[in-house]
C-alpha cells in the first residue's frame, strides 16, 4: 500500500466517523448530553480508532 493509498483511507475513516457523530449529535442542537450520549461518543471514537489501526497495520504489512 502506498502512503497516499494510506492517507486517503485514513481521511475516510475520519470522513465517516465526521459524518456518524454529526448525524447523531446536529451542531448547534441546545439538547443536554447525557450518559448514553457520552456512550454513543465513546463508542464511534473506539471504531474509528479501530479502523486507523487496521489501515496502519495493514500499510506496515505491505511495507
């Protein structure tokens, strides 16, 4: 995999979780967060996370 492959797998990654939380969470809303919102945040962080180190660990493998 080539870094610029890598790269734009990684703002993807990024793209989609962008996308996921403003989805769930529309800016400018005035609505409390409470614990599950704190989950729900906790729980696309870790996926994004998740896929950058599957991108990374697959680049280092091709390298």
């Amino acid at each position: 995999m080539e870094t610029k492959k890598l790269e734009q797998s990684l703002d993807n990654v990024l793209s989609e979780y962008s996308e996921r939380i403003r989805s769930i969470f529309p800016e400018g809303s005035s609505d409390p967060v409470n614990s599950s919102d704190l989950c729900e945040i906790g729980r696309q962080t870790f996926y994004a996370l998740d896929s950058f180190k599957k991108e990374i660990i697959d680049f280092l493998k091709d390298a």
